[in-house]
C-alpha cells in the first residue's frame, strides 16, 4: 500500500472509543445519561469517548471512496442483506477520511516497518491478518506461497457492528494493494435482550452452556438458525425455544423417527421393505421432498439459513400428515395390504433419509442417529458425505437394509431451568 502511494504522514484528533479499538466520527455518538450525562458516547458501548490527538500515519480512504461506489452499484450481492448493503452506500456517499493507521502514544503492537517509533493500528493490523493468516506473500509459510490464492478471495461472516471495516476499510486497503476484493461481505444481527446488544460487558448475557445444558446443543443450534433470520436482530426467550422444541423437534421430528422405525421393527423385522406401486399420496411426498430440497439448496447458497431449515421442516410436517391419512398400523392388520404397507413405510424412510441430509449441518448429533436409524449407512456411506444439491433424488435407501430403533432423537424435557 505504501509502495503505491497510499499511506502518508499527517496529525490527527478525534473521539476514539476504547472498546470499538476505532475513532469515532463526530455523527456516530450519543449522549450519555445516567454516570454518563453530558459527555458523548460509543453508540455501541454506552461509555464515554476519549479525544485522542497524535501524529501518526495515515491510509489515503478518501481515494477509494468513488471506486468503491463503482464497484458496489455494480456487484450489488457483495454485501448481504439489503440492509447492510445500503448502510455501506449511504456511509460511503457521505464521504470519508484519510484514516490513521499508526500510533505513536503506545509501546506495544507491531512496529510500523519503516518507522520504529510507530505501531500499526489494532484496526488496520486485524485486517491484514485476514491475508497474512493465509499465506500472502508468504508471510506465515514461506513454502506454500499458493496458499493465499486458493483461499483469497472469501466470504466475510461478520457481526453489523464491524460492517465498516469489512465493506468499506478493508476492499480500500486491497484495492490500494491491487488485490482482489472480498466475494461477500455477509453482516448478520445482534441477539438482543431487552432490546438492547446481549453483551458481556453489560452484563446482559445468557452463557450458551446453560441454554445447551437444558436443550442439548442441536436444539440450540437449530433454534437460533431457525427462529432468527440470518442477516436480522432478533430475541432469545426460554419460552419460544421450549415451544419450538417440543412442537417441531420432539413431536415433529424425533416422534416421526421414533414411529417409523417402531413400525418397520414389529412389521417387517427391522429390514427396510421393497416399495410396490406409487400412489397420489406417495407422489406427493417424492415431489414435495425434491421441491424442498431444492429450495433448501437455494437458500443456503443465498445465506437464507432460516429459509433453508423451513423448507426441511415442510418435508417434516407433510410426511407427519401423511403418516395419520396412511394409518400403516390399520394396513397391517391386513395380510392382503402387505404391499401398500411396504409402500408407505418406504416412502417415510425415504423423506427421513432427506431430512436427516438436510438437516445435518444445523443438528449433527440427531442427524447421526437418525441416519443409523435408517440403517443409510451400509448402501449410502457416511451422513457428512451425502450432497444437499441430490438429497431430493428419490430412491436412494436400500430396500433389505437393517433400521434401528435407537432412543428418542429428542427427549422430553426435564423441568424448566429455575435459575433464570
Ligand atoms: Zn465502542
């Protein structure tokens, strides 16, 4: 950057949040209340800023602030979701600043090459590990200098309170390098409690362990990529996240699970039955679980996680309905039926081998048992094998393959957790 032209000397004195580790623009601060009247704040923090003045290097932002433009209008999907992209238009129409990217008034950080007497900014170094980390330049492995082409460029999964840095300081920092920029820049939400940023400095937390001690952590999992769309603010309550799981895991799913391979075991000795002609009902199913799947694909290559798992979860609740219209524990109380019984048992094992691929990377433990359950194994390989992209591909099980019938996938609850 330097090299190019892009890093010069001047003095600086601004607000400068201790917390952010980042200068504050005048327009970015709120004013305090309560310990903290009369002095301007960290929006993000609640506590007063410092004025800080130094002399120190600076990275010439304003020279990118019309290429960056330029390159947003163009590529509009760089930056996700819509709200995130228009935050960094709006940022970047109002025009930036030389930022400071040294400081003198400290003695610890990485020197600045050239100058002993400065270190490089915590902002600016944290950056550039982004390609250090992956071998630019050889930096962390002199001898695998491919490395940072095969990682670089990526998708950044970052929190929307560090947006800026990743959509508008960073590309500037590879334009000014003449290295390509980030693929996306993905900014999802805040978990909020009471409205505000849970935060540990506020004391406003709730630990994870104690969510994943009670639910176990495939329901957490689960619930936070489900109740919360990617990309958006959303609450936490014990009260949502018991109902989910005893409605779409417990009853939707481990129920399903549970049943289906109780009723291969009593009806047709725990070996997955040949399935006889296809009906209405049965097609149904099949469309729906390659529809499904599709989306589901969709989805997760837009970053709709939540989408994605709400598509599975239709497979779920239509294979349920047709469980109760199918009624295989009538059909069996009839030798004649043999066929149609086969036929539906078949296609529920089927639409679960489906979920159990979907659903793998959001619950990874009850996705295991539910494919041993299925006895996928043997004929299909490993669960974390299997492609999203052909899960809908009908027919994939086995008929003569050895289910299981394995505890609940999702156990009743114990009492609810007293302590909050
Ligand atoms: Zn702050």
């Amino acid at each position: 950057m330097r090299e190019n032209g892009f890093v010069t000397e001047g003095s600086y004195e601004g607000p400068y949040c201790v917390g952010c580790e980042e200068f504050k623009l005048p327009g970015d601060l709120t004013a305090g209340t309560g310990d903290n009247a009369g002095k301007e704040c960290c929006p993000v923090h609640s506590k007063p800023v410092e004025i800080l003045k130094e002399n120190n290097y600076f990275f010439a932002l304003t020279k990118f602030q019309q290429p960056l433009i330029e390159h947003y209008q163009k590529n509009k999907n760089r930056i996700q979701p819509e709200s995130a992209y228009n935050e960094v238009m709006s940022f970047l129409n109002q025009g930036l600043q030389d930022i400071s990217m040294s400081r003198s008034s400290v003695n610890w950080g990485i020197e600045v090459p050239w100058n002993t007497e400065q270190v490089i900014y915590v902002w600016f170094d944290a950056l550039l590990n982004y390609a250090t980390a992956i071998n630019y330049a050889g930096f962390a492995d002199n001898s695998n200098p491919e490395q940072f082409n095969k990682y670089w460029p990526a998708v950044h999964l970052v929190g929307k309170d560090i947006l800026r840095f990743h959509a508008v300081y960073w590309p500037a920092m590879l334009m000014a390098a003449g290295l390509p920029l980030p693929e996306k820049v993905f900014a999802h939400g805040w978990l909020l409690v009471g409205g505000e940023k849970m935060s540990k400095s506020k004391l406003t937390g709730i630990a994870p362990e104690q969510i994943v001690d009670h639910f176990g952590s495939d329901a957490f999992r689960y619930y936070f990529m489900r109740a919360i769309a990617f990309g958006q603010d959303g609450s936490f309550s014990w009260e949502d996240i018991s109902a989910r799981y005893t409605a779409e895991l417990a009853n939707g799913l481990g129920n399903l699970a549970s049943r289906l391979t109780a009723m291969i075991e009593k009806y047709c000795g725990a070996v997955l039955p040949t399935p006889g002609q296809y009906q209405e009902a049965d097609n149904a199913i099949i469309n729906l679980v390659a529809a499904s799947t599709k989306a589901a694909n969709t989805a997760i290559d837009n970053f709709e996680i939540q989408q994605a798992v709400s598509a599975t979860k239709d497979i779920i609740d239509q294979v349920n309905l047709y469980v109760t219209e199918q009624a295989p524990w009538v059909l069996a109380k009839n030798p004649e039926n043999e066929s149609r019984l086969h036929t539906v048992l078949y296609v529920i094992s089927e639409a679960l081998r489906a979920i159990a691929v979907l659903h793998h990377p959001v619950m990874p433990i009850a996705t295991e048992s539910l494919w041993q359950m299925l006895g996928a194994k043997e004929s299909l390989g490993d669960l974390a094998d299997q492609s999203i992209i052909t899960a809908g591909d009908w027919g994939q099980l086995k008929p003569g393959s050895v289910t299981s019938k394995l505890d609940s996938l999702f156990p009743r609850l114990e009492e609810e957790p007293t302590s909050v």
